[in-house]
C-alpha cells in the first residue's frame, strides 16, 4: 500500500495497492501533486526523483545516503532556536556529483541533524536532509521531517486497531477490498469525531454496529471527544 499522508489531519489523502515487488518510488512518481511538501525517507534517495518532484510544482524534505556528496554554495548562520534542534551545519550546494547531480537544475539545502540518539558503534545518529525549501527556518526543516513518524503511527494503527495485520483473503481483489474498507473506517471516524481515531473510538462504533451500545452511549462517547479538544 502506496500512501499520501497528510501529518497535520493525520489521516491519508490518496492511497494505491499494488504487489509487493512494485517501485516505491515509481508509485510516488505517478501520484505526484503540485503545491505539496513531501517528507520522505532514504529509501526514496533518488536525485531525479527529488528534481521531478519540484517540477511537478511542489517540495521536498528528503533524507539522503550518508556518502552522498555536495559542493557548497553558501554556509548558513545557525540561529539558536536550530541549533537547540540538533542542527549542526546549514549549506546551500549542488547535491551530488558530476553525473548523479547533473539532473538538478537548481541548488539545495543540505542539512545535519543530531537525532540525540547514539548508534550502534557509539557515535551521534546524524541525519542528513536535503530540501528545496530555502526559506524555512533550519529547526523547521528538522521538526518537518520528524513529523515523518506519524505515518508510521498511522500504519501502526491500520494493522493493530482495524485489523489489518491479518489478511482476510489471498487474492489481489480481495487484499485491495481489505485495504480500502479499512482506509474508508479510518477516514469516516476522522469525520465523525473531528480528530484522530483511537482504538476506544473504534471499539465504541463497532459495539454499536453489533448492538452491544445504543446510539445514546455512542453519541455520549462523541460528545466527550469534544468537550476534551475544547
């Protein structure tokens, strides 16, 4: 499953199923919208991608290889507020060398950021971010992307909570069926209660489609919802 996530309604806007051998990033090509910030991880690293991306009339945040190479155009100042974020350097830069970057038609941002976690050989977990937003403030381009993990969370959600993590059917058609069905709860309880579902949520509305609630106890358990976003 192929999905477009929008972090701050924390609900998806566009998913595809396809076998489990297609291109991650062939899907992303195909869907691309205009005037969108795509945060994406390492595994979708791929400099024509990121050049197609911005020709398609949107940006990008994207996590780049370690080895990745640059040459730098202008080293940015660090405010405080970024370097409070884990910002360590700020470069503007041709991203990548004399044949992997000829695709760019534009320079980037090149971003390190200290996750604060230390890897497996004891040293600090860097991040290395390229984007083609130039404007954002250095410690909004590392909290944009840490913002990745709620899809993560959403996925979590669709295989645990609405059941997902078991197939209901082998079949293509019947994987698909799965898929939408749940995609389709998830957004209708989004819309019904006018924030993020939770397990208690669903739980809740499927005692009331078996007959265990009333719509009375259904209702009461909105309403809660409501008074607690107040």
């Amino acid at each position: 499953m192929h999905v477009h996530f929008d972090v701050l309604k924390g609900v998806p806007v566009e998913a595809t199923v396809t076998s489990g051998n297609d291109s991650e990033t062939a899907q992303l090509r195909a869907t691309l919208q205009a005037l969108r910030l795509y945060v994406i991880d390492r595994g979708y690293a791929e400099y024509r991608l990121f050049q197609e991306i911005i020709d398609a009339g949107s940006n990008f945040i994207g996590r780049i290889r370690d080895n990745a190479v640059w040459q730098v155009v202008e080293e940015r100042p660090l405010s405080a507020a970024a370097k409070a974020a884990g910002v360590r350097s700020d470069r503007i830069a041709w991203l990548g060398g004399p044949q992997s970057g000829s695709v760019f038609k534009q320079t980037l941002r090149i971003l390190e950021v200290d996750t604060g976690k230390i890897d497996a050989e004891g040293r600090p977990d860097i991040l290395l971010l390229a984007t083609s937003r130039l404007d954002l403030d250095a410690e909004l381009v590392a909290l944009a992307y840490r913002f990745r993990w709620t899809v993560e969370l959403f996925f979590r959600w669709f295989k645990c909570i609405l059941g997902c993590r078991h197939l209901l059917a082998n079949s293509r058609d019947g994987v698909t069926i799965q898929v939408y069905l749940a995609i389709i709860a998830s957004l209708l309880i989004t819309l019904w209660t006018g924030r993020k579902p939770t397990a208690r949520t669903l739980e809740m509305i499927q005692f009331y489609f078996t007959g265990w609630a009333t719509e009375n106890e259904l209702m009461t358990h909105l309403e809660k919802l409501k008074k607690q976003d107040k």
